[in-house]
C-alpha cells in the first residue's frame, strides 16, 4: 500500500485499504511518513507513557482517495506506535527503544484481534504462537514506520452533479459531499482551468 501524507492529517490511500478499514478487515494502517507535531512531542513527554516512540494523543485524520482525489472518510488516532523499519525515514529526535514499541504495537494488535474474532487470547507470547494471527499480520501489510490504530470511523457519502464550466461552458460531471455547507473545488476536463461551486444540501 502506497501511502503518502500530504498535509498534516490528510492521508492518501488506496480504494482497496479504505474498504479493508470500512469493515473492520483492517482497523491500523500502516504509513511510510507521518507528520509529528512538536505540539505532540511535548504532550506526550510530559504524560505518563512508558515510551515516547508510543504516542497517545488523539488525532482527527481524513482520508482521500488516491485514484479520485476525494475525501473518502474521516477516523481518530487511537494510538500510534513508532516502528521505524524504514530507518532513512526516521526523522524524529527523541531516544526510543524499538524492540519493546514493535514487541507492544504487535501485542496491542493481537489483543484486539482476539477481541474481532471473540477468541480467548493466549496470554504466553500467544501473538508470536498464532499462525492465524501471523495470517492477519501479513493480510494488514504489518511494517513499515507508523503504526496508527484508528477509531471512530466515518465514510463519507458523495453525489454526482452536472455543472457547466463558467470558463469553456462545458457540461460535465463532478462529485459532492452530500449534507455539507461549503465549495467543491474543480478542474474543467475542458479547459483545464479551476473554480469553485458552492453548493448546499
């Protein structure tokens, strides 16, 4: 999965993992970059936590599509875990203790598998014993930097309008978020050139 975060919490993913998250099939994504705030950092040093490479602080994050641009969806951070198996993109500058972040981010993982699938969990290291949990790890794309546990998801509901470009007069179809107050932001197929449509339903 190609993940890409272009802004602060706003995350690129693919149509296939935003239903894998829809239903429950995946509820952590993993990302290759996520942006830390020092806001964060601070917060998170000052708590209680055993490890400062696992992160408690709830954030609000949105989802969009990579093949459309839309946004898709929204979900909360529950916990994020610092795995950092991609070193190169390690930019953070606080100490940290990988094996026991991975070893607790798999643990965590395991617990609410367990949970999803009303198993008894194995208590002695059962996340390392399982072949059916290893199944799930190599399912979910286990890895990569960021570990996000995500609650409290909300899919968007889209409808396709026709609106006529004010510039080259083109019809053509666009896609807005359905109960929202605002502007959709487009680029004619026609001219290329953008503009906004307020729209209210």
């Amino acid at each position: 999965m190609e993940n890409a975060v272009k802004q602060v919490n706003i995350i690129t993913i693919e149509s296939s993992d935003w239903e894998k998250i829809l239903n429950g099939e995946k509820w952590v994504l993993f990302l290759e970059k996520y942006f830390i705030s020092e806001e964060q950092k601070i917060e998170d040093s000052e708590s209680d936590c055993l490890n400062q490479g696992i992160i408690f602080d709830p954030k609000k994050i949105y989802f969009e599509d990579k093949e459309s641009g839309l946004i898709v969806g929204e979900a909360w951070t529950d916990i994020i875990y610092c795995l950092f198996y991609d070193k190169k993109n390690n930019t953070n500058d606080w100490t940290y203790d990988l094996p026991y972040v991975r070893n607790e981010a798999i643990k965590r993982l395991y617990y609410s598998w367990c949970e999803n699938k009303s198993l008894k969990p194995n208590h002695k290291e059962g996340w390392f014993k399982s072949k059916k949990f290893s199944s799930c790890l190599e399912k979910i794309g286990w890895g990569s930097n960021y570990a996000l546990f995500l609650m409290d998801i909300v899919a968007y509901e889209y409808e396709a309008i026709s609106v006529e470009c004010p510039w080259c007069e083109r019809e053509q179809k666009i896609y807005a978020q359905k109960q929202t107050l605002g502007r959709t932001s487009h680029k004619c197929e026609g001219c290329g050139i953008s503009f906004a449509i307020w729209h209210l339903f």
